[in-house]
C-alpha cells in the first residue's frame, strides 16, 4: 500500500449510489502524516497482493510491476508465459473481492462474474482488457514516477533526463493541472495500455460488489493477452463468456467513446538471395539483406506512420531480421477501409517483384495475414450500446467525444465475432513509448464511468 511519502491522497464523491466527483488531497489513510506533494519514485516494499491496496491506482502500480510483454515471433498463446504472472494476480484478486468463479484458461484469458442483483431481463455485458504490452519498448523494470498536483510545465523523468514529456507535444497534459500524473522513469514503457483499463474493470467490479444497492444485471470481466500483437481474442470461448454486448477499456482520453478502428493486416516477406564466398562473388552474389534493405528503402515516405494522421493508413515495417542467403521483413498495414488495405498491400508486393526484377537469382514470399477489422459496421447496427457509453460519460461528470482510433482493440475482433464492442477510454496517453503517462483522477473517472453503464443497462432493461 502506498504510504506517507508515495500516497496519491483520496478521491470522494461516492456515496454507494451516484458520483459527485471532487478532490481532495488529504493526509496518509493509516498515520495522519502531511503529504508532501514532488515528483518522486514509488516504493514497493508492500506486497503486491495485499488486501488493504485496493484502489484503482494501487492495483494499477502492482499491475505495472509485472513485465507482461508479448512476442510477435512467438507462435505460441500466451506468446510469452509471463503474461500469465499478472493472470494469476488478477484471480487472486477478483477472488478476494467475491467473484468465486474468477479463473485462467491455459491461454491466460482471465474469465469472471459479477452476478446480476435484480429481477429485470438486463443483456450480459462484458467489461474487456489486456494484461500484454507492446513489443515496440521494454515493459521490464517499470519505474512509476509520481507528479503530485501537477502545477503545469514539461516533465522530465529521472531515469532519462532526455526523454521529457512536453507540453507542445501532448497538449493533452493541460486538463491535468492540479491532478496526480504517473510516468514512468523514462526507461521503459509505463503499462497503461493497457493495465489501466484492467485495473479500472477490477476497480469497478469492487464498487459494484461491495455496493449492492447499485443495481445491475449480470457482468462479465475477460482481461486477454497478446492484444498488441493482434491476437487478444484468437482463443477467446464467446460461447463460455456468455455476454450479448461488451465494452474494452483501451483509449486514451477521459471522455472519449471510440466506434471506429483501422481495419489491419500483417505481411511477411521472406527473401532468399544467392550466397557465395565474397572472394568469388563477382557477378553472383544476391544479398538477401541488402535486398530487404532495397525493399523498406522504397516504402513510400508518405504513408509511414509519421507522415499520416486522421483517417490515413499507412505502410509500417516492424522487424526485419537476416542473413547473405535469407532475409525476413515483417510489416503492418492499416487503413480504416478495406479497399486500401488491399491497395497498400498490392502497392508493397509490387515494390518487392520491381526490387527483385534486379536480382534475377533470387526470389520471394508475400504472405498476408489478417489481423483485425474496423468496428464501425457492427456497432452501427447497435447503436444503444454507444448511445448508452455516452450517457454514462455523463454521469461520471465529462462530456463524451465520439471518435476513431488509429489503432486496434481486442473490441474491433470480438465486434466481428459477434459481439459488438466500443472502446472506451482508460486514460492512458503516449501509448508503446517511455514517455506513456496516465492520471490517478482520469482512471477513477473510468471506474465512475463502467458503474454508470451497469447502472444504466439495468435500468432501461
């Protein structure tokens, strides 16, 4: 538990019914202590399963200690058996608070269930996120720093004074002003994407257990791993989940309501060149290195991820790796329609035979595979489950934002699974990067906001 000198104070406003958020930074829960309000590093020497840590932010700083990075390479499910470490706290933890069917299936999908408290025909709803982080950056190690009342300025992180998080660049930090912003030290990735959406689920399971006078229908809660490697629900059991509608926890700003995604796929190109001793490769040698090289070299600069923006797609390489003889590049396509998906991908494979067209001893394979699709068409069929999204928003005391995400959630799969299925916001920003920041008081909104759609769905049952 965080005391004294690392506490983030107290969030009021519930009274076991409704939110009337407000803050107040108070003194330490157990001793009475004065906060000192500074940037400074968490100490962990509480153990992570204690049952007195049990608030949104508490959990999310035990989550975030577990290193649950997934692997692309892998073929495996988990892609790296670490994931299940954080599967375990979670049944752990869902245990204790009363969820006596919490369990993990060998894949380390983590299934569990609020039972219904009221006689109404209420749909199941099923509450989604994920335990992995991204490949991009090290997830091991994580540091949390905390910026207590943040006054406002660029943050600079301790373990990396170069890597400073700017206002100029994440305008986002200006609704912050007088909130508590976790970063990490500057060394790894923070977790928020998205261990902040599972910790808000865990959170708000708690607030609806320990409250019975809120009334709701049956809840579902399916945290999944290797989401960012697009594989979050390949060995998800839909018929065991039971759930008619779902919710991820998986954006970014307070507020924010996503219908729409990229539509996703991802390529690998196998290469296999003519090798030959370099002191009798006059005329012969074909590198299959400098081949690879020629291919990304030729990606078009204007549809990369840093030259698109809004509803762009673009043509991203994410690994390449090889020798004289053989060589790999594996790639990410993205577009929010499919018909430019399939534009970029012929675009890429014509890049590839025009590049080989120069090296006529050697050859290559193209292989596609899909990874997600966009949402948008599923959830325009159901429009109460957004409609009902942003009521909640309200409730919680924000204004909702309807958008797109250049990305993908486990939703955008489970959507076409046929389970329709938004993206709401967790609060996490600068996602796969050392500057990922999150605020204490934008993940408690998430956990206001995910009670006001229980509440909601039963009412209007």
């Amino acid at each position: 538990m965080l005391l004294c000198d690392s506490s983030l104070g107290e969030e009021c406003g519930f009274d076991g019914i409704s939110w009337t958020p407000h803050r107040r930074i108070g003194p330490c829960a157990l001793c009475a202590e004065p906060l000192n309000l500074a940037t400074r590093r968490f100490e962990t020497d509480q153990p992570v399963n204690s049952p007195r840590s049990t608030t949104v932010t508490e959990r999310f700083l035990r989550y975030v200690a577990i290193d649950t990075q997934s692997d692309p390479r892998s073929t495996s499910q988990p892609s790296t058996e670490k994931q299940k470490n954080l599967g375990r706290l979670l049944v752990e933890e869902l245990l204790s608070i009363g969820l006596s069917d919490a369990h993990m299936d060998e894949h380390g999908n983590v299934y569990a269930t609020v039972p219904a408290n009221t006689d109404k025909q209420v749909p199941v709803i099923c509450f989604c996120a994920h335990v992995d982080t991204a490949p991009d950056f090290s997830g091991a190690g994580v540091k949390p720093q905390l910026v207590e009342n943040y006054a406002g300025g660029d943050i600079v992180l301790k373990g990396d004074p170069r890597q400073i998080i700017r206002v100029a660049e994440h305008p986002e930090l200006a609704n912050q002003i007088g909130n508590d912003v976790i970063t990490t030290d500057g060394t790894t990735l923070l977790g928020a994407d998205d261990k902040a959406g599972v910790a808000e689920i865990v959170a708000a399971a708690q607030v609806l257990v320990e409250n019975p006078a809120i009334r709701h229908g049956a809840l579902r809660l399916l945290f999944t791993t290797d989401e960012e490697i697009g594989r979050g629900v390949d060995k998800v059991d839909l018929k065991k989940l039971g759930a008619k509608f779902a919710y991820t926890l998986d954006g970014s700003t307070a507020g924010s309501i996503e219908t729409e995604t990229f539509s996703a796929d991802r390529v690998e190109i196998a290469i296999t060149g003519v090798a030959i001793h370099p002191g009798f490769a006059f005329g012969k040698m074909e590198n299959a290195i400098k081949i690879a090289s020629a291919i990304v070299d030729r990606l078009p600069k204007d549809a990369a991820p840093e030259t698109t923006e809004g509803r762009i797609g673009f043509l991203h390489p994410t690994d390449l790796s090889g020798s004289m003889e053989t060589a790999s590049i594996g790639l990410i396509v993205r577009d929010f329609e499919e018909s430019g998906l399939a534009h970029k991908e012929a675009l890429l494979e014509a890049i590839v035979r025009d590049v080989l067209n120069g090296f006529p001893g050697s050859s290559y394979t193209f292989t596609v595979t899909q990874q997600y699709r966009n949402m948008k068409v599923v959830l325009d069929r159901n429009p109460e489950i957004v409609e009902y999204a942003m009521d909640a928003v309200r409730r919680a005391g924000m204004e909702p934002a309807i958008g797109s995400i250049r990305g993908g959630t486990d939703g955008s799969r489970l959507s076409h699974m046929g389970l329709p299925c938004p993206n709401i916001f967790a609060g996490g920003h600068a996602f796969h990067s050392p500057l990922e920041w999150v605020s204490r008081q934008d993940m408690e909104k998430a956990v206001a906001t995910i009670v006001e759609l229980a509440k909601i769905w039963e009412e209007r049952a």
